[in-house]
C-alpha cells in the first residue's frame, strides 16, 4: 500500500504559477510510475502528467508547455510545475502512483483555484 500526501494547492491569479508537491510514503519498491490527474465537479478525472521511475515524462496535450513534471531527489516525491495559470485550470489536482503489479494508489487531493 501506498500512502500519497499533495500539497501546494490554493487560490492564484490568471497568469500566475503554483507547484505542486506529492509525498509517497509506504511500499513504494514497486512502484514504477508517479502523476498527477485533475477533477472538476461533475466531470471525469483526467490525465495532467505523468513520469516513470526511469524520467519519462507524458503530458496532457492541452498542457504541454505550461505545466512541467519532475521527480526529487528522494524518488519519493513528484512535483508538478505549473506556470501561465487559466480560470479553465481550476480543478482539485490529485497525485497518483502505479505499481508493477497494476496497482494504483491516489491522495486526497489538493484544490487549484484560478481566479482574479
């Protein structure tokens, strides 16, 4: 099992930055993948980025060159970069890990709040 903790989320004016930062805590020898999806009420969760224990990273089309996804030092941790902020990137930003068994495991979320 793994434990995933997020945090770096708030309230930011259009145009502007936040990062995002995930703790993975428990079995994570397995782990093979870490990411970050997104959720607005209503809607479906959907794919921001993710990045492999070995550096590849995949980005949502519609993202790619605001958003950056990268690893610690530690391997435990991801952080997600976001830059140039929309009012449409509102949405609570959930941290996902993938095992090589299939398993996955996500936190609890952590709210983006575009707005001026």
């Amino acid at each position: 099992q793994v434990q995933l903790v997020e945090s770096g989320g708030g309230l930011v004016q259009p145009g502007g930055s936040l990062r995002l930062s995930c703790a993975a805590s428990g079995n994570m020898f397995s782990i093979n993948a870490m990411g970050w999806y997104r959720q607005a009420p209503g809607k479906q969760r959907e794919l921001v980025a993710t990045i492999t224990t070995t550096g590849t990273a995949n980005y949502a089309d519609s993202l790619k060159g605001r958003f950056t996804i990268s690893r610690g030092n530690a391997k435990n941790t991801v952080y997600l970069q976001m830059n140039s902020l929309k009012p449409e990137d509102t949405d609570v930003y959930y941290c996902t890990t993938r095992e090589a068994n299939g398993i996955v495991s996500w936190g609890k979320g952590t709210p983006v709040t575009v707005s001026s």
